[in-house]
C-alpha cells in the first residue's frame, strides 16, 4: 500500500530539491496553470551521472516529453519514467533562463531579474553541487514548439489549472526544480504561481 | 625476439627509433602535421605559415586543444559520410561552456549553421560559423552513449572498436583536467537533423558531396573538443564514418562592424556580453589588444573554476 510521504507547495518563484529512492513516484502539480516547472534529475549516489537530455529525446526520438519518456542520463541509463501526464506535452529543448541569457533575450536591464540557473545553483548548494553540474533541464507544463523552417520559441502553455505530471524513479535520485520566475515570456503567463509536489512511497 | 632485435636495451631502443618517418607511419593519414605550418591543400587564401593545428581524425578518433580568440578552426568531412561530436568551453574559465538550449533559444531556431553563433551558459559567443560554412550542425541529438551504442554494436568503451561519442568527449576534457561534471550537452556536425510536426526526430540519410565543412572563428579563448563517432540516430548496423579533418588557423576576431553582430538584437547583446568580459578577464585577455592582434592564451583549462 502505497502512502503519501511529502505533500507541500513550492512558492512561486522558488527552489526545491528532494531525494528519492527507487519506486517512489514524485507527482508535480500546476496549481493555477500554465507555470513552467524547471527540472533537473541526478543518480543520487554519483551526482556526476545527471540527466541528459538530448540523450532522452535522441533515444525515444521525439522532442517531447509525455506519458511513457524515460528521462536519461548521459550514459543512457534510466533515471525517472513518465507514467502520468495531463497535459500531453513537455519540453526539454528549450533549458532554463539565466541572469546572462535574459539580457540576451530581453536586454541588459534584465540582468537582476530572478532566474532558474539561480534557483537551480541555491537548491544545488547543500549537495555541493554548482555550476558545473548546471545542464539542459526540463521544463514541465512549458510549450516549444519546433516549426518547419527551425523557428522555436516558447508559446501559450496547454497546461491548466490543478493538471499534474507523474514521475517514477528507477533508481535513487535527486530531483530538483526551479519554480520558474521568468517575467518576459509567457511561459509562466507573465505571472509566476505556486506549484505542489507530492512524493508517493 | 631475434627478428625485432628488441632483445637488448639497445636493439630495442634502434626498434622503437626505427618507427618513426618509416613508410608505415608515412601511411597513416590520421595523424597530426607536425609543425602544423607543414600543412598542405589549406582552404582558399589561408597561408600555410598562419596555420596553427592541422590533425585528420579517423572514425573513433578525438582531439581537444585550445585556440586563442581569433583563430579560426575549418572542421571538413573529408568523405562525405561522417559524423562529430563538438564541445566548447572557455579555456580562461571552463565551468562556462556551451550551451545547445541557450544557443536555439537566444537564436530563436533549432536548425543553425553559417552566421550563427555558438553561446556559451553565461550569454556569451563562444564562437561564430563563419558565412562560408556549408556543413549541418544538430544541437538537439547530442552525443551517443555507452548504453545504447553497447546494444547496437555489442561493445562501446574507449578500448573497443566502437567508442561512444560521450566517452570520446570525456577522453578529450581529461587531458585537460575536466571531468564528467564539465561535459555539457554537445553538437553534432555533419548529419542533418529535423523535427516533424509531431516532434519526431529525422535524421537525413548518410552520404553527401566530400568536402563539407564548418569554420568556427573563437570569439574568447576556446578549448574545442572534437570526436568522431557515429551520430546517435544513425541505424546502420556497421559502425560507420569517414575521418574529420580539423585545420585552424591564426586570424582575428569579430571587429566592431563585424556583421555577425548586426543578424539580430540577440547576437549584437551577445556580443556585448563577450567584449564585456574581455575588460575584466585576468590575465588581460585581448579586450586590451585592437581587433586584429593575436590574445595572449590567458590561462589554462584545468582551472575549472568552481568547487572540484
């Protein structure tokens, strides 16, 4: 029988990073929709084998992730499976915002903003995990679509309020997220919400 | 031992010497020109006395090395047939390395290739695809693995005949103090690769014209490192390639009317960015020296920067 061994919300804007064991089931909730969940997955035991994902979407042949995608390191191997999922599409080509990449992206006024890599580094710390162990992540309930001519950029989310995503672990890992606080784009809807997460054993 | 004559000191030291400039290493094509201003059959206008590395790679080989900003690195498919795997980082700061997501995003396209620019983690341009590349780059399909080119080809460590791409990427960082930590997602040159409408990844059949190539100019001091594997969607059953020829040459960086700044409000910040971090890198990189004088290499790359 199975049991709920964590239910929280993860404020808007904000870190979160938890260990789980192998079988545990991690579901991310979209409280009041379309917010981009930043994720990224390491082996728990050799942070060093971290989630790849070009290597994920190379191996199931598709850009994007959805009920079924075994999310993998860079060696191949499986770290999370996909085994429930509301809103049908998620993307991993399109990686987190930065301080650096926002004043690309929207100017040099927006170097001060909040940004994932950021949260990512601060949830990373205790681990004694930085910089180098920053990769391409994932963003759960985030819409990149890839047009005929390579044009690609994050669009309107699908998402919706109380819509949820389901991992499994296939092994011990650490996930981490960055409660996306992107303010440009409408990725988070221009208005960055509460997600929860809630660890099932 | 009586036909090697290595069975004294001596004999074994004329063996070994004897190897050397012999008819059979003259044979082996894949291999360094040794001084590199030896090289012959260089691209239009390039004088040989500027050429700073010329190494052919052979299916399975790799190579890292690092350029100074301002050099420009021609990578050829010299039969047409082949696939690299390409990671940059910056030599004066390795923890900052290219980054594909960033690189597709800021440029708003997954399919790049002459005049874009390849960008680093920290909003930087690594290096430029100078206009007269003609080679396919794919940022979305990274480098084969361990796991499944061991399920194709029945073995995949740096020992076997059928290294994986990874493997040989991470070969390439030790020799320079890097480490699994510092090996970010990679490009791949050569096979093209597009995104249908439902998101399925298509790679293009093998087999093209010879001669297809990229040149990379190095907007920072750059530590580039190459392998040649077999892309990871190609399903032939034979692990198969032809070898990469990598030719780089001293040259200058992107000026202040360089047109690779005007394609976009993006590339120009970016830009900024990298003429920014020039002010302040230590040692004085070549932010100090007008465009057009060679930088000085500023640091080493086993300097990785942050906790190890």
């Amino acid at each position: 029988m199975s049991e709920v061994v964590l239910d929280e919300v993860v404020p808007a804007r904000a870190p979160w990073a938890h260990r789980l064991e192998t079988g545990d089931t991690l579901r991310i909730v979209d409280l009041e929709g379309n917010q981009a969940v930043d994720f990224i997955v390491y082996d728990a035991d050799d942070t060093d084998l971290r989630y790849d994902a070009l290597v994920t979407i190379a191996a199931q042949r598709n850009i994007f992730l959805t009920t079924g995608s075994v999310l993998r390191d860079g060696e191949g191997g499986p770290l999370l499976t996909v085994v429930d999922d509301e809103v049908g599409r998620h993307d991993t080509i399109g990686g987190a915002c930065s301080c650096e990449s926002n004043t690309v992206r929207y100017g040099h006024h927006t170097k001060h903003q909040h940004a994932c890599v950021d949260n990512f580094l601060t949830a990373l710390s205790p681990y004694g995990r930085g910089k180098r162990d920053m990769v391409s992540n994932v963003n759960w309930f985030m819409n990149v679509p890839v047009e005929a001519d390579g044009s690609l950029g994050i669009v309107d989310g699908l998402s919706a309020p109380g819509k949820y995503v389901e991992l499994r672990a296939e092994r011990p890992v650490l996930a981490v997220i960055s409660n996306c606080p992107q303010i440009n784009n409408p990725c988070n809807a221009f208005d960055p919400t509460p997600i929860q997460v809630v660890v099932t054993r | 031992m009586a036909e090697s004559g290595t069975d004294t000191v001596l004999g074994a030291r004329d063996h070994a010497r004897a190897q050397a400039g012999s008819a059979g290493a003259q044979a082996v094509t894949t291999q360094p020109t040794i001084p590199a201003t030896g090289a012959t059959d260089l691209p239009a206008g390039v004088d040989a006395a500027d050429v700073v590395w010329d190494e052919t790679l052979a299916l399975g080989g790799y190579a890292s090395r690092v350029l100074r900003r301002g050099t420009h690195l021609r990578l050829t498919d010299l039969t047409g047939d082949t696939n690299a795997n390409l990671v940059l980082h910056h030599a004066a700061r390795p923890a900052e390395r290219l980054n594909v997501a960033d690189t597709v995003k800021l440029q708003w396209n997954a399919y790049l290739g002459a005049g874009a620019l390849l960008l680093s983690d920290m909003g930087r341009v690594l290096a430029t695809i100078l206009p007269e590349s003609d080679a396919s780059l794919d940022l979305l399909c990274g480098a084969s693995t361990r796991l499944a080119v061991a399920a194709r080809h029945g073995d995949s460590g740096n020992h076997s005949p059928t290294p994986s791409g990874r493997d040989r990427l991470l070969l390439g960082l030790a020799k320079h103090g890097l480490g699994r930590r510092d090996l970010p997602p990679s490009a791949n040159l050569f096979r093209m690769v597009r995104v249908s409408p439902e998101g399925d990844l298509v790679l293009s059949p093998p087999g093209g014209p010879p001669g297809s190539h990229m040149t990379l100019r190095a907007e920072l001091d750059v530590l580039v490192t190459v392998a040649v594997t077999p892309h990871p969607l190609d399903d032939r059953p034979s692990y198969a390639g032809g070898p990469v020829r990598l030719t780089a040459w001293s040259g200058d960086p992107a000026g202040p009317d360089d047109p690779a700044r005007g394609v976009s409000p993006e590339a120009q910040r970016a830009f900024e960015n990298t003429d920014d971090v020039l002010l302040t890198l230590f040692p004085a990189s070549s932010a100090t020296s007008s465009p057009g004088q060679p930088s000085r290499c500023s640091a080493t790359a086993s300097d990785a920067g942050d906790e190890r």
